[in-house]
C-alpha cells in the first residue's frame, strides 16, 4: 500500500512541477497573448543554473557550489527572467506565428548549447548528483515522496496565489485588454511593449523554476531533457485545461501527465522492446487525439477562460 501511495505523490510531484510551467505560459498565451514556442529553453536555463548553485564541485562541469537548494531555485528564476528580457526585447514586436519562430528558435539554440559546451554543461552526458531535498529521508520512499510533494505544492500554491492576484489587478487587465485590442489599449496611454516584456519575463522565471524543481527532484538532468516535446507537452496541457484560466492550467498539466504516464506503460507492454524507441512517438499522436476530442466538446479547454466584459483598464 505504501508503495502506491509512495507513487502517486510522485506522480503529483512531477505533475505540479509541469503545472507552474504551464501557469507560466498561461500568463503569457492566456493573459498576454505571447505566442511562446521556447518553453523548453526557459526551463533548461533555470534547470542548469539550479544544478551548478546547488551540485558539489565536480570536474564534468562548471559551477558546483554546493549552495542551499532554495538558492539554487531563486537563481534558476533571475536567471531565466534575464534570458527571457533579452530575447524579448529583441523578438517581442513579432506577432504570431513569428513570435513563434524565433522563440522556437532561442529554445533550439539553448538546447545546443546544453549539448555541446561540455566544460560549461557537462555535454550529452548532463549533471547528475544534483541535491535532492529531504534527501535524509531517501531510506523511507514514503516519507521522501511525501515532503517533496508538499514541498512542490506549496510552491505552486505561492505560484498560483501570486498569478490570481496579478491577472485580477489593474496590470493584468491591461494584459488582456493588450490581446483584444491593441490599438483600443494604446490609444488609451497603455504601453504595449513594456506590458508585454514584463508579462513574458515573469511567465519565463517560473518556466525557469519549474527546470529547477524537476532538477532537483530527480537529481539529473541532460540536454535530452530540453527537447521540443517539452514545449508540446506543456502547451496541450494549457490548451486542454483552458487557457487563460490559472485553475485549468493546473488541471491540464495533471491529466496530461497521467496520459503521458499511462501512454509510456501502454507502449511498455504492448510493442516489442526492439522498437519501443520509435513506437514512442504514438505517444504524441495519442496526446493530440485527446486534445483535439477535448476541444471538439469544450473549444476553451476543460476551465477556459470566461468572456468578460473589462469596464476600465
């Protein structure tokens, strides 16, 4: 029983560590209506710099300073909201499709990065014997899974908590009243690309934090793990929850995740292990079927966004 138990906190772990991701781009997608295809860039970003605060001293890789996790994951954050301000000060006057692009494009480049400045990143092979926390309790499954959970939901909770009271203030009005009308907010004094940059900028500090929870949650972290999947990923589970909705965000990245789980031992059991490899990518197609049956049904997602009629910005 315990070993069930011990589990499914695992499970929501990794869960809630995609859902503040996923509240990330739901503030930019959602409120802001920034069309950021670099999520995996923003997260491999705080995942490294996490693991070089944190990890001992090692001649794999640069950093190693051995400092409190907490730290680590401060840094992971400024970290990530500085690349964000960079490549949004340059891409952020983009619309669309080509905002996308060269998002895609910043995330491509990071991953590289990761992959090939091996003093710096440690290569293909990554960081391993990152900190873990409640690392003391590793002998007892359950009463490790247990205090990374409540560790990972408080964090979230904050993250969520904050998100609600930025998307309801005055700021965040302007935010959408940005994605409806631009010309309309403009014409009212409202400057679009400050509002913008900071919008991307914060939703990318905790795409950043998220890297940094999974780093430290598995103790390992590669290139491999920054692919354009993780971007998917995160995206279906905005769309599937509803975007502009902190709640439906959340909701999306658990149910995606158990269908991403659940994917993986269906594919386990069924397809030799010879092929398992390629057969892996049914997984995707799977996930998209489901979203695009969800979105026949419910177009804004399971919690989407409810059309409102802002009277002052």
């Amino acid at each position: 029983m315990s070993g069930i138990v011990s589990y499914l906190l695992f499970f929501a772990t990794v869960a809630l560590s995609y859902g503040v991701a996923t509240l990330g781009l739901n503030l930019q997608w959602g409120s802001a209506g920034l069309f950021n295809v670099g999520v995996a860039g923003f997260a491999a970003v705080g995942a490294y710099v996490s693991a070089w605060i944190t990890a001992a001293p090692a001649d794999s890789h640069w950093g190693g300073f051995g400092l409190p996790i907490a730290l680590g994951w401060a840094g992971a954050m400024a970290a990530s909201a500085l690349a964000a301000a960079v490549v949004g000060a340059v891409t952020l006057r983009l619309r669309a499709d080509y905002l996308a692009i060269t998002t895609f494009g910043a995330a491509v480049s990071l991953q590289l990065v990761a992959l090939n400045a091996q003093a710096l990143t440690g290569g293909p092979f990554g960081i391993a014997f990152i900190p873990r926390p409640f690392a003391a309790l590793s002998e007892s499954p359950l009463a490790f899974a247990a205090g990374n959970f409540l560790l990972v939901a408080a964090v979230t909770a904050v993250a969520f908590w904050g998100l609600e009271r930025l998307t309801r203030s005055p700021w965040g009005r302007v935010l959408r009243a940005l994605r409806e009308d631009e010309a309309a907010a403009a014409s009212l004094g409202k400057p679009a690309n400050r509002f913008r940059l900071q919008a991307f900028v914060i939703g990318a500090a905790l795409m950043g934090l998220s890297g940094a929870m999974q780093a430290q949650f598995f103790g390992f972290i590669a290139p491999d793990n920054y692919l354009p999947v993780f971007t998917f990923q995160v995206w279906v589970m905005l769309v599937l929850g509803g975007s502009g909705n902190n709640l439906g965000a959340l909701l999306g990245a658990v149910m995606v995740w158990a269908l991403w789980s659940a994917s993986g031992t269906v594919v386990a059991l069924l397809v030799p292990a010879d092929v398992q490899s390629r057969a892996a990518a049914l997984r995707v197609v799977g996930i998209g079927v489901v979203l695009a049956c969800v979105l026949l049904v419910r177009p804004r997602g399971l919690l989407g966004e409810r059309a409102t009629v802002s009277r002052h910005i």
